[in-house]
C-alpha cells in the first residue's frame, strides 16, 4: 500500500514532535543523554536521532523510553498531541 503525501506529513511531525517531547521530558529529568540512553538500552547515537525527529522507533523502544523518563507510554504521545493543540 502506497503512503499518501498526507500520511508522509502528519508521520513527520509525529516523529519531529515526538523526539522535542522525549527531549524535554529528558531534561525535566535532569538526565543527560547518555543516562537516558543507557536507561532506555539505547545507544547515544540512537537517541540524540529520536530527540531530533529522525529517528523511528519500534513501540517497544517507545515503551523502553517512557519507564526510563519514569512515565508512561501514553503520557508521552499525551504530551505529543499537545504541541499539535497549541
């Protein structure tokens, strides 16, 4: 099935937003990236990736990233959609 530019659009501000969430969701923590990293099983190079919108985490990783902020997977994509509200 073939992604439709609308779909190409709407996934790229859900990945850009996303990442800007787990960023400031990181910094709120006062974690650095690479305790943040390490608490998610993640690399570096892997999270500075998702916190610029590039990255394309599988739900499981998404998942990883939550408990290591100490939320929930939802509260993430809660605090997601808001940035779409403002």
């Amino acid at each position: 099935m073939r992604r439709t530019a609308a779909f190409e659009r709407e996934f790229a501000w859900w990945q850009k937003n996303f990442g800007a969430v787990v960023k400031e969701q990181r910094v709120k923590a006062k974690l650095s990236q690479r305790e943040l990293a390490k608490r998610a099983k993640f690399s570096v190079s892997t999270l500075v990736h998702i916190e610029k919108g590039r990255g394309n985490p599988m739900l499981n990783s998404m998942e990883n990233l939550a408990i290591a902020l100490g939320t929930r997977l939802s509260r993430l994509f809660e605090l997601t959609q808001d940035r779409k509200e403002r």
